[in-house]
C-alpha cells in the first residue's frame, strides 16, 4: 500500500491543550496513522507512555513503523474505543494523564477506494471502520425497512429529504441489490429537486455520514467511552475532543457542561459540596484557524473541546 499522506487537524491545539507531561501517561483513541500520537510521543521521557488505540488494522500496522522511529515507549491495541476500560486493564493501568478522540474519519480511509466512505469514488458500500465486523452500508441499504432508512438518514443526516431518499432506495433495490456508491449516489440525486442539487457540496454527503455512523454504531460508542474516561484521569489529567459534525459536538458539549457546570442563579449559589470536580478548558469550542483552512479542507467542521480533572 502506498502512502497517504494524512494532515491531523487542530494539531498544536490539541497538543498545547493536552498539556502534557513528559512522564505522563497519554492514549490517543482514534490512533489513524498516528499523526497526533507522533507529537505526543515526542513530547515524552522514557518514564511516559503513550498508548494508541484503532479498529483498523492497517491504522496500526503504519501508525507502528512511524511511531517506531521516534522512540520505543508506546503501546499499540487494535480495539474500538469503547472498550475503553477493558484496555486499561490489559495493561494494568488504573488512571491516565490525558486522551485525545479525533472523531474524523481519517484521510487514508476516505481515499482508499475500496473502503467505501467517500462519494468521490465508485466502491463497495462499505463504510467499516473495523474491516472485520459484519454489518456494512450495503446490508443497512438493502436489509433495512423504509421507515428504519428514513428515521436514519434524518436523524443522523439532517437530510430534509430523507423520506423521499428512502423510498426511492426501496423501490430501486426491488430490481436488483444496491451495491456501490455510485448506485447509492444517483437514486440520492433523483430523490431531491433540482435547485438542491446545484447548491454547493455534495448532494451525498449527509446520506454517507448517517450510514457510516449507523455501520459503526457512532454516536451511542462514543456516549459510552466518554462516560467511562472521565473515570481514570488522574489530578490534572486532560480529555481533549475533536468533533466534526453538529450531532457529536452536541453529545460532547452537553457531557462537559454537566461535568464542569454548576446550574444556579444569583439567589442559589452552589455551596461548597456542590463544585464539580472537573474543569471546562474550552469555553467555546476551539476552531481551526485561517491558515489551517486553506491548508487542510477536512478541517473545515471541525472543533476541539477539552476538560480537567481537578
């Protein structure tokens, strides 16, 4: 496989915002090809560790030789994110320093064809973070109700025009199975009127973002993993978050706020045994610059929020 190169987004932000300690213990959860990781690690003595977690397995595999060349102290696990702390156990480890979660898809599975993420390619509708999990796009686009569709592509899309997408997929695989993106992408283009499809961005870009969350159960994973990492930081410890559409940001937002935010008024302020026990380092969400903009598109929703535990 030839190498992709992958830029990571709101990199110095999140490094600067993890704070780190160089013998400190780190675990970036969404490892990609190590982008974040490879700053972390090289932030760290031979006393820290850094430990990198991925469903792909390719993700590890080249993660590992990048990492390899800037010193020995990480740890790789092919593991979705969720379980979290089964992984700390594993390594007999209770309470950590700092995560990071990039929640983007990372830039190799958009641009290997065959992974089926993009609309920019014809391919397999696949949409498998873990290649060796069974359930696909292609099995949520064939086996599914219309009303299930329906309630996926809103929900998870925001698509207006959900209801006619799904009823267009119905009718369409009543002929024959739908099998590849660009199948997908031209029942999506007759189901919406023409003034949508001439407006800027692809007209099939809030149908894939609510299969792919729907293949790899996204939304209830990442609820679960942030609940459990809150547990095992250590005093001082970071969680930093990095979100790339309205229905995580949301999840994240509103955990954080219930972590860090005491809900009173003038004539109720929290006593004491009321202050919460962690620290909102982000009042607003953190957005990528100008520079980065124009340098790294994939960057252009995204937005980095980060707490503390005190």
């Amino acid at each position: 496989m030839s190498e992709i190169k992958h830029i990571p987004v709101l990199l110095k932000e999140t490094i600067e915002g993890l704070n780190i300690k160089p013998d400190g213990t780190y675990i970036d959860l969404t490892l990609g090809r190590a982008g974040h990781s490879s700053e972390i690690l090289k932030r760290l003595n031979k006393d820290g560790l850094l430990i990198g977690v991925d469903q792909d397995k390719e993700a590890i595999e080249e993660s590992n030789k990048r990492l390899s060349k800037i010193a020995s102290n990480y740890k790789l696990v092919k593991s979705n994110f969720v379980n979290f702390e089964d992984i700390l156990t594993s390594l007999n480890i209770d309470k950590v320093d700092g995560v990071l979660m990039d929640l983007g898809v990372s830039s190799p599975q958009f641009d290997e064809s065959d992974r089926g993420f993009s609309y920019r390619y014809d391919a397999p509708l696949d949409m498998r973070m873990d290649v060796e999990q069974r359930l696909t796009a292609k099995e949520v686009v064939n086996s599914y109700s219309e009303g299930e569709l329906r309630k996926i592509f809103y929900e998870y899309g925001e698509d207006k025009y959900s209801a006619s997408i799904a009823h267009n997929i119905i009718k369409a695989r009543e002929v024959k199975p739908i099998e590849t993106t660009f199948e997908l992408i031209e029942i999506i283009k007759r189901s919406k009127p023409a003034k949508e499809l001439k407006k800027v961005g692809h007209p099939a870009k809030q149908i894939f973002q609510a299969l792919r969350i729907e293949v790899n159960n996204e939304l209830n994973v990442l609820k679960e993993t942030l609940v459990q990492v809150v547990k095992h930081l250590n005093s001082g410890g970071r969680l930093a978050v990095i979100t790339f559409h309205s229905l995580e940001d949301k999840i994240v937002k509103k955990l954080f706020k219930e972590l860090c935010v005491v809900e009173g008024d003038r004539n109720n302020f929290p006593t004491e045994i009321e202050q919460k026990d962690f620290i909102l380092i982000t009042r607003k969400g953190i957005r990528p610059s100008e520079e980065e903009l124009e340098r790294n598109h994939r960057s252009t929703s995204s937005t980095l929020r980060i707490i503390e535990k005190k």
